[in-house]
C-alpha cells in the first residue's frame, strides 16, 4: 500500500523540489493559461518558483515541507505560521505524474496535524484554476473573497485552549489606546487602516501576507529586521541607514523602474551575479571600486590612453 508523509525540506532537496516545482507550475500554465504568455497569474506561476535561491529563501524562512509517496519525493507544501493559531498554504505543489492520487489532499491533512494549535487556515488560488476550487471545498475551506482573477478560501477549526482571549467578529474602529500592555497580541483578517502607532514598542513585531501600501514609516527603529517578499515599487527611502545591508534576489518589477542612488556613501558595497544593463554611475568617487576584480581607474587610464592618441 503506498504511504505519503511529508518530512520537513533540507538544503540539499532545494534542487530536486525547485524542478518538480517548475515542472508542476508549468503543466499548469499550460492547462490554464494556453496562448496567452503575456498574461499575469501568480497563483498559476508563483514568483521565482522556478528559482533555486527562491526555494532555499522558502525552506529558511518558512515551513517548508517535501512530500514523499513511496519513499521518492514528489511535491512540496509550505506554510506560514503566524502566532499560535493562524496558518497559510503559500503553496502546495505535486508532479504532474502524481496527481489524482490524493496526494494533495493527504498532504494538507498531514500539514494541519503538523501544527494542531492552528485553528485558522487560509489560501489563496487562481479564478481560472476550477479544479482547485473543488478540491479545497472538499477539504473544508470555504470562500472568503474572490475576484475576476483570484479566490481566497479559510478553513477554520475549534480552538483547543478556549477563546476566552479572543475578541472576534467587533467593530473597534476610531479607539485610542494609551499606556496599554498588549504584548504578544495577534492580529488577523483585521481591518487597521488609517490607524497610528507613535511611541509604541513594536519589537519582534511579525507581519506576514498584510497590505502596508501608502503606509508612512518616519522615526523608526528597525535595526536587525527582516524584510522578505516585498513589493516595494515607487517606495521612497530618506535619510536611511544601511549599514550591513543586503539586498539578495531582488528585481525592478514588472515595470522595471530603475532605482536611484543619490547623495549616498556606498564605500565597500559589493554587487554580484546582478543584471547592471544601462545602469549610469556619475560624479561618483570610485576609489578602489572593482569589476570583475579588475580596478576601475585602470580601465579608465587604459581608455583614455588610447582616446589621447
């Protein structure tokens, strides 16, 4: 009888699960998406899902797990654990070889009991992919929003510890707390627009899958935070200090506005494996700077020699 497990993903799965990923990813934006490349899904074809630095980023940062059929790795599921009791599916994915084999369905059942505090479960899928949209039904999600382009689904379970701490289902707008302890509160599907945090400590702060557009940051300390999976087109940085800053599989977006470095001391920074077509450097000093170890003042001393000529 075939048995599937998932056991929790190493470094040395990332290439094997990246190419079942870009497989299954690709079958279905071939299924879904026929003829139509310039089309925009990224529930069909997630960002970097064919990258291996983006597996390696998922199995250090999230809870990234391989699923096994018959001791041979197939597919993969990672989550994201918010607090004690919210979860995500971020993706789930199986070879297309092994599809219709309920896998998927064992792998989701196997994930909840990974994490039995979780009581909330949430996912997201594309509006094209109805196939999924049965398949989560049955799994007992249910619909929470959808759109001409995306569905939302949640699944929720009792609570084991009581809910004698929870505040659901209120409408708190327009309240002002000052001097209130609320240490290691959880926030979910909350509504905080327009709110103000100011002179509050917020460290160790965790926010994952929230929307922070138009958001004004101002007097902040953000010192040895992590920021991952952004969308920061047109952001604005001001008086900013970068000081061990690193920037690792970072792109221009669909757009590919280029970014501006003015006025700014970037003394030993290093850029590496990086895409630099039409990139402009002007009135910089370039003291010491490298490319491809070779001294940039000699490349210029060599050009100018036989431009004198």
């Amino acid at each position: 009888m075939s048995v599937v497990t998932i056991r929790k993903a190493v470094m040395m799965d990332a290439e094997e699960l990246t190419e079942i990923m870009k497989t299954t990813f690709n079958a279905e934006a071939k299924k879904w998406l026929p003829d139509q490349e310039d089309v925009v899904d990224y529930n069909i074809k997630p960002p970097g899902y064919s990258s291996i630095e983006m597996t390696k980023y998922m199995m250090e940062e999230l809870e990234f797990y391989k699923i096994v059929y018959d001791k041979a790795i197939v597919g993969g599921i990672i989550a994201t654990i918010s607090g004690r009791s919210f979860g995500r599916i971020d993706r789930i994915f199986v070879h297309p070889n092994y599809q219709g084999k309920g896998i998927g369905s064992r792998a989701i059942m196997l994930i909840e009991e990974e994490f039995p505090n979780v009581t909330a479960w949430d996912l997201e899928t594309s509006s094209r992919q109805v196939n999924n949209h049965y398949f989560y039904e049955k799994m007992g999600y249910k619909i929470t929003f959808k759109t001409e382009d995306e569905y939302c689904y949640i699944k929720r379970k009792p609570s084991f510890a009581g809910k004698e701490n929870v505040v659901e289902d209120k409408n708190i707008s327009s309240v002002q707390y000052e001097n209130c302890n609320m240490e290691k509160t959880e926030c979910y599907s909350v509504n905080l627009q327009d709110s103000v945090f100011s002179n509050s400590n917020l460290m160790n702060t965790h926010m994952s899958n929230s929307n922070l557009s138009h958001s004004s940051f101002r007097n902040i300390n953000l010192r040895q935070s992590h920021y991952a999976d952004l969308n920061l087109s047109h952001s604005k940085f001001q008086f900013v200090t970068l000081g061990g800053v690193r920037f690792i599989q970072t792109v221009l977006g669909e757009d590919k506005k280029p970014i501006s470095f003015e006025s700014c001391d970037l003394q030993g920074t290093a850029i590496n494996n990086s895409n630099l077509q039409n990139l402009v450097i002007q009135d910089c000093d370039i003291t010491g700077m490298k490319i491809d170890n070779v001294p940039v003042e000699e490349l210029f001393k060599a050009y100018y020699q036989v431009h004198k000529k």
